[in-house]
C-alpha cells in the first residue's frame, strides 16, 4: 500500500500551520507562542521526514513506468526532499533552541528559514502533481488508446451504448492492473 500521497498532503500543511504560530509569536513576543511554534515546527520536522522515507519507498515502485522525463522529474522531487526534511529538522532545532534559551533574534531566523521551506514544500507538491498528472496519467491513457485504435470487440459492438460500456470496462481493468503493477502484485 502506498501511504506517500496521505503522509506528503498532511505534512504541507504542518508548516503553513507552524509559520502560522511562528508569526504569532514574531508579532506578540508572548511564550506561550514561542512553544507552540517550536513544537509545531518540531511536529512539521518530523512530518517531513516521515513524507520523505514514504517516497523512499514508493519512488522505486513507480519510476519503471514514467517517461524518460517523468524518471529526471522523480529523481529530483526525491532529492528535494531529502533537502526539505535535514532542513526542516535544522529548522525545529534552531527554533526549539531558540525557544529554551530565549533568544528572539535565533527564533526569529527560525521562523524565517521556516516560512521558506514552507514556499520550499508548495514548490516540491507542484512537482509531486506533475508526477502524478503529467507522467502517471499518460501510461495508463497510452494503453486505453492503444485499445481503442486495435480492438476487434468495439468494432463488434451492437451499438454506442456497448461500446461505450467496454471502454469503461477497459478504463477500469487497466487502472486496476496499473494499481496492482505498482504494488509488485501483477501477474507475471
């Protein structure tokens, strides 16, 4: 099963939510949101981490069926990541530190390093989706056209309504068979 897509829409917005608080605390200078932003921050640190050792494990299982382009496109939002997450957990270091000794100017650049890993992440979801969109979608549209220029079963089809009831069949059982592909369990 693959969890990479849930951990990585969950640890977004971690540090929308953390530089959220991070402001707070930058605008009112109150303690009470100088913890909540370390911890926060802490929480989004190890969100990340946990998003990349995910796409660790579901990168491998998809790259065989990306494009050429699609393959670079992974390779990158992989490495990306690995920078998102040590950064991420300097970042919880820093503000956490920060935090405990009481140093304003340290969290201050916590929180600063922090909203640009935030822009970091949205940047690193837009990969993600093209990922998805751009290189994933076309393998599976590429053998739904290959059907539908070379089955013999459409053009027996009584009419529109039955052929338009084996494409779908066909959209289904390729879609499937892509799920199980990915997931190392196809028929070999």
């Amino acid at each position: 099963m693959m969890i990479h897509p849930a951990t990585a829409h969950f640890a977004m917005v971690l540090p929308v939510v953390a530089s959220a608080f991070g402001v707070a605390y930058l605008l009112s200078k109150k303690e009470l949101m100088s913890k909540i932003a370390a911890r926060t921050t802490l929480v989004a640190a190890i969100a990340m981490i946990v998003v990349w050792y995910t796409g660790n494990q579901t990168g491998p299982l998809v790259y065989k069926f990306l494009s050429p382009a699609g393959q670079h496109e992974l390779l990158e939002h992989k490495e990306l990541g690995l920078y998102l997450a040590i950064a991420m957990g300097v970042i919880a270091l820093l503000q956490i530190a920060g935090c405990r000794l009481k140093k304003f100017a340290l969290e201050a650049l916590a929180i600063v390093l922090l909203i640009g890993a935030m822009l970091t992440t949205f940047l690193q979801g837009k990969h993600g989706g093209e990922i998805v969109y751009d290189y994933g979608q076309p393998f599976e549209m590429q053998q739904l056209t290959s059907y539908l220029e070379n089955s013999d079963d459409l053009d027996m089809a009584e009419d529109v309504d039955e052929a338009v009831d084996l494409i779908k069949t066909k959209a289904a059982t390729i879609s499937k068979e892509t799920i199980l592909k990915i997931q190392g369990k196809a028929k070999k």
